[in-house]
C-alpha cells in the first residue's frame, strides 16, 4: 500500500494542527489497509483517526470504535 | 498571656491588646509558604476562578494555584468541574492555555483521552500498536483527580484537601450576612475584569483589604464624604472580617444616570456596603448597585496575582445605555484598588526588617486585620498538631 500521498498530507495537518482533517485522513489509512487485510496496520490507524475524532467531538468516533472492537482492538 | 499552644515565631496572643502580628517568615520564607500552602489554602475553601472564565460549555482554562496546576472546566452540560490538570499516564500537563474544548481532553503527550468529566475514555496504542487496551490499565480507575468545587458569586472556590465542610457550611456565616445579596451576578467582562501583578505576600492583600483604619491616609478621597468615623468593623472569628460603610455613595453618570440596584435588598443597603475578606484568599464587595471580588493568587511568598471582577444585579447587554458608566466605574474601581499596591508592597519589603516582631496591633482600629491573623495561626497550629499526632 502506498501511503506517499496520504501521509504528506498527515505531515501538513500534525503541523497545522488540523485534528479534524487528521481523524479524516487517518481514517482514510486505516481503512484501507484494513480493507486490504492488514488489520495490524489498518487499526494503528484507526486508533490515531479514533482519538482525534474523540478530541473534537466528530461523530465518526462511534463507528471507528466499533471496528476497533470488532477487531478486538478496544474494549 | 494565653497564648496557643504552637511556636513562638507563630505565637498570636488571644488579646489583641498584647498580640503580635505573624512573624516575617510567614511572609517571605519558603518553607512557611509551603506550609500554609497547606494549612491555610488547600485544606479551605479557596477562590482559584471566576466561573464567567469559561462562559461556554466546553471551555477549559488552565490555572497554576500556587504552584499547583489545576484545570477548570464547564461541561457540555454547563456544569463547573475542576481537576488536577495532570495525566494519569507520565503527569504530562494536560490543557496548557485556554481553549474551548469539542470533544474530549487529549493529553499531548500519548494523546490519552478523558471525558469533560474526568473519567479516561481512550488509551490508544497502551497494548501494543493499535490495540487500546490492557489486562493493567483499567479506565475505571484512572479519572482524572477531581477537586471538590463550589461556584458562589461568580467566585470558583476549591477544597484542594477534600477534607473541608461542605461550602455551604464553611460560607454560613456570611451567606447569612449577606443573605439579601444572594442575586444572580452579570460580570460585563472587558475593562471591569482587570488584575494586578504584586509584588506581595497574599496574606497582606487580605490584611489591607479587611481594616478602614488606612482610608483615609490611601484612599484620600473618601476623606470628603466617606470618613472614618463612617465605617464599622466586620468580626466574624475563623470566617471573615472586613469593613462596612454606612455612607455609601453610588457612581453617577453624566447626565445623572445610576446603576439599578439589587432588587429586594432592605433599607440599610440605601446608604450602607460592606467590604470583606472571606477567608482565606477572597476579597467582597457588596453594594447597592454592584459587587465585586477579588482572587488573591499566591505565586511564591512575595508575590501575588490580584484578579478583580465586578459584576451587577442586570445583564449589561441589555443596558447598552449604561455603558459608558460601566466603564468609568471600572476606571474608579481599577484607581482605588491602585492606590493600595505601593502599600502592600512595602509592608513586604518591610518583612526583610530583621528586627521587626510581627507588628503592634492599634486593638481599637485592627480588630479585623488581627482575627485574619488568628485564623491563620490557628490552623497553623491545628496543621502542626496534626502532623505530630500522625
């Protein structure tokens, strides 16, 4: 999976200190990868989409926490 | 003399007529100021915030309350909380500056998430990349340490210990005095919320605030309508002390325009206000027309912040006509409040006098000054009493 183009854009939101972009982005990564059947790295990324969407409100948080337990990655 | 049981350099006698005044080092000594760091502010109920500093649900504010990091906080229900501004994790600060608050409290450092009520909602990664739980780390547990808080007259006040009656226990005594002031207050915010940095122990803001025998020597414009001989003092031992006025004089504006009063208040408030230190760090106005308090916030031994907001009985968006004298009230306030720093400020430099033996109380004009004494050597004594038992 190539992540060149995504994760410049993670770089540019972490420095402008997008949360909401970076729960989007984030999750866009996790995502894939899992859709791609790499759950280790695809619920690495969805934690990160996960906290950040915690931290401002987003309603996304309820469906990334339920993939994340169905992956038995959160309880 | 009937002395307390504590040391000499404590010793307060229980007259005011051959007491002594608390000695320099609880003025300009570390170690004292750590000790009453204890003894007199966290095991009280201490002011620490105005609620309208977070008017917003979701608003936090940080706040170093001397030398302890605390975080106050409105809810998304609107309700005040404070919490030690600490993460459960590694200690790391949680909320470094001011912010409204969407979602949850993210520590920066890895990023562990809590609820606006304190409870720890997420631990990303704590079980390895991408797993966020772990067998050890129990939420439950692990809330951020909450802070007993009781909002009164727009004052956010703290029992850092956890061990102090309830607030409306500690407060009786003047909620009862001031039981016709219990009002709803509007803080107009902008140049009537304002602070001074001082270069003072907080205890001596208190000292000056609570005695009128200095009036009429650093207030001297009161000497004309507000004299002396006008003022009563305000005694309630191990509560508060102050000064009223049976003389009191509204602001007016230009063209004769006044504050409206408070509603329902008796006839005495016509002409009388009263000016508290509630201890230990909260200075009171109650007046007619307005109030006001100030927060003492101790920042080492000699120095204090001194935040000030004055409020009304009426929502001054609604009286825009009344701006103008909002602002000079203010202006009046900020002048008053002026004239007392160069005095607390000496007196601190006149703490470094070796020689110096805590003070001669004058017993007929400092009556009030004396009992804030005694309250803080009691609880001194109660501290150290405490301590030996343990």
């Amino acid at each position: 999976m190539n992540l060149d183009g995504i994760n410049a854009a993670i770089l540019a939101a972490h420095s402008a200190g997008d949360g909401v972009s970076l729960a989007g982005l984030y999750r866009r990564a996790g995502d894939e990868f899992v859709a791609a059947g790499s759950i280790d790295e695809g619920c690495f990324f969805l934690t990160q989409a996960y906290v950040y969407s915690l931290e401002y409100g987003l309603d996304s948080a309820a469906s990334i926490r339920s993939v994340l337990v169905a992956h038995g990655r959160e309880r | 003399m009937d002395a307390l049981q504590i040391p000499e350099s404590e010793m307060i006698s229980r007259q005011i007529e051959t007491a002594r005044g608390l000695a320099n080092d609880h003025y300009i000594g570390s170690d004292r100021y750590d000790e009453e760091r204890e003894a007199l502010l966290f095991s009280a109920w201490s002011g620490i915030a105005f609620a309208s500093d977070v008017p917003h649900p979701g608003d936090a504010m940080p706040i170093d309350f001397a030398g302890l990091p605390l975080l106050l906080l409105r809810d998304h229900d609107g309700e005040i909380n404070v919490f030690q501004n600490t993460c459960r994790h590694r200690g790391m600060i949680l909320v470094e500056e001011k912010c409204n608050l969407r979602g949850t409290i993210r520590c920066p450092y890895h990023s562990w998430c809590y609820n606006l009520d304190g409870t720890l909602r997420a631990t990303p990664h704590v079980g390895g990349p991408g797993v966020n739980y772990d067998e050890n780390v129990d939420r439950r547990n692990l809330s951020l340490f909450p802070i007993k808080t009781h909002v009164w007259r727009d004052v956010v006040f703290v029992n850092i210990s956890g061990d102090a009656p309830e607030f409306d226990d500690y407060a009786d005594a003047i909620k009862e005095r001031w039981k016709e002031h219990e009002k709803p207050l509007f803080a107009p915010g902008g140049s009537s919320s304002f602070e001074f940095d001082v270069a003072c122990n907080w205890k001596l803001a208190v000292e000056n605030y609570c005695e009128s025998y200095h009036l009429p020597w650093i207030h001297p414009g009161l000497n004309s309508y507000s004299r002396l001989e006008d003022h009563y003092h305000i005694e309630e031992p191990g509560c508060f002390s102050g000064q009223g006025t049976m003389v009191y004089r509204q602001i007016e504006g230009e063209r004769g325009e006044r504050f409206p009063d408070f509603e329902g208040l008796s006839e005495f408030w016509n002409k009388g206000a009263e000016y508290i230190a509630f201890y230990p760090n909260v200075l009171f106005a109650a007046q007619r027309d307005h109030a006001y308090a100030i927060l003492l916030l101790p920042k080492g031994p000699g120095r204090t912040v001194e935040r000030v907001e004055i409020n009304y009985p009426f929502d001054p968006k609604d009286r825009p006509d009344l701006s103008k004298l909002i602002e000079s009230n203010a202006k009046q306030w900020y002048g008053v409040l002026e004239e007392d720093l160069f005095v607390v400020e000496g007196m601190q430099r006149g703490r470094h006098g070796l020689l110096f033996d805590g003070g001669k109380f004058a017993p007929k004009m400092d009556g009030p000054n004396y009992l804030f004494h005694l309250w803080a050597a009691d609880r001194m004594s109660s501290r150290k009493l405490r301590l030996a038992a343990e």
